[in-house]
C-alpha cells in the first residue's frame, strides 16, 4: 500500500475550474505513480493543506501507516507555510490563518489580500517576521517529519520527500528521503520540469483558456515516472 500525503499537486484538482470539463481534467502525479507500481493506495492528501497540517496527518494514521504501508510519499508545496492563530473578532473562538507563499515572497499588493481584520501595522509585522523568521523557525517542523520516516523506515516502510517548489530563504536540508528527480540532481518537481520542458503548467498546455498553475497531465506522468524509478530500481 502506497500512502500519499500533501497538497492539491497530490490530491489531484479534477476538472475543478475547467473550461472543458469533458475534455479538459487535472490528474495528479499520484494516480499516475499508483498505476506504475501496481499497489494500492490511500490519498489523504488535500487541497490546500499546509505542511503543518500534513505532518499532523501522518502523525494520526502512524498506526495504520505501521500495519499497512510499504511506500509513503510526503509532498509538500511550499516549505514554510505553517498556521497562525488570532482571535476571531465576529464570533468567539479562534481563527487560524495560514502563512503561505505570497509573504515570503514580498508581493506589493499582499496586504490587500490578507485579511480585512489585521491592521496595517500587524500586516506589516507578519509579512516582515514571515519572511526573515518563519521558514528558517520550519526547518525545525522538518526534522519531526524526518524523525517519523527514519522509525517507519526501521519498521520496512519506504519513506520519501516530495518537495514541489524551493524553499524561499533556505536551502532544502539534505537527508536519506528527500527524491531526487533526475541524474541532474533536482530536487524539487518545478526544479526538474524548468529545466527540462516547456508549457508544462495547465495555463500553458491549454494556450491560457484554463487560468490554472498547476502541472498537466502529460508532466504529472512524467514526474510519476521519475519517482517510480528512484523507489523502485531495477
């Protein structure tokens, strides 16, 4: 049993936002890796969900991971985008927000998509501490994910990264799971794909008609079959 774990790239986004949805739908990596090898496989892998989030996932089905797994394979998107909790100021409770890409990348107009409850101070202050602090404070997160994998590898299971896009700040540390994609020695999916091919995300193979960054299907096999060789060599 081949257990995945990470975002919407493993999750798979279907025709979600197609155009052409008799024509046009997005399958994951996954699908494609689960056919070569000839397994079975259990997808908790969901759209939008942050590396934190992930951990805590494999994390609850460790037991089960123990009893039924042969192969694991953690994708994570970014890095670095763990939750911040704040107090909820219409309802009583709390409200996580997650910090993601656009912070660490210092976009100009990130206040204006952040949300309408944070002061421009407090804007200001998170994007500043996510970008000088926040992904260097996950390396730490990272080595909880790399303690889990070296036990489930003791107890015979093949635990691979699967890193989609660099780190901002940070170089990715080296360790026995993170995939290394080709002879060339990338190590994230994008790395790989860059160098490699053209018009590999859905906006480009479909000519801009579905305004969608993730990877086409025809690159999602080629990545699945890129994977399959460094899990299963001959």
């Amino acid at each position: 049993m081949i257990y995945y774990f990470g975002d919407s790239n493993t999750k798979g986004i279907g025709t979600q936002g197609s155009p052409k949805p008799n024509e046009w739908m997005h399958i994951p990596y996954s699908n494609y890796l689960t056919e070569l090898s000839g397994m079975r496989s259990k997808n908790l892998a969901k759209c939008g969900q942050n590396f934190v989030l992930n951990i805590r996932e494999l994390i609850k089905h460790l037991g089960e991971i123990e009893r039924r797994a042969k192969v694991v394979i953690f994708q994570t998107q970014f890095f670095c985008n763990p939750l911040l909790r704040f107090p909820e100021l219409e309802k009583d409770g709390l409200h996580d927000f997650v910090v993601t890409s656009y912070l660490l990348n210092k976009n100009p107009h990130v206040h204006e998509t952040m949300d309408k409850q944070f002061s421009e101070s407090d804007k200001q202050v998170m994007t500043d501490w996510s970008y000088k602090f926040e992904e260097r404070r996950s390396y730490y997160e990272y080595l909880y994910l790399i303690d889990i994998f070296r036990y489930l590898s003791s107890k015979g299971i093949n635990c691979k990264i699967l890193h989609w896009v660099d780190p901002f700040t940070i170089k990715l540390p080296d360790n026995e799971f993170s995939i290394i994609i080709s002879d060339t020695g990338c190590k994230t999916a994008m790395q790989f794909l860059s160098e490699n091919f053209k018009n590999f995300t859905i906006e480009e193979s479909t000519n801009g008609e579905w305004d969608d960054p993730h990877t086409d299907n025809f690159h999602n096999k080629i990545i699945a079959e890129t994977i399959y060789h460094e899990i299963f060599p001959k």
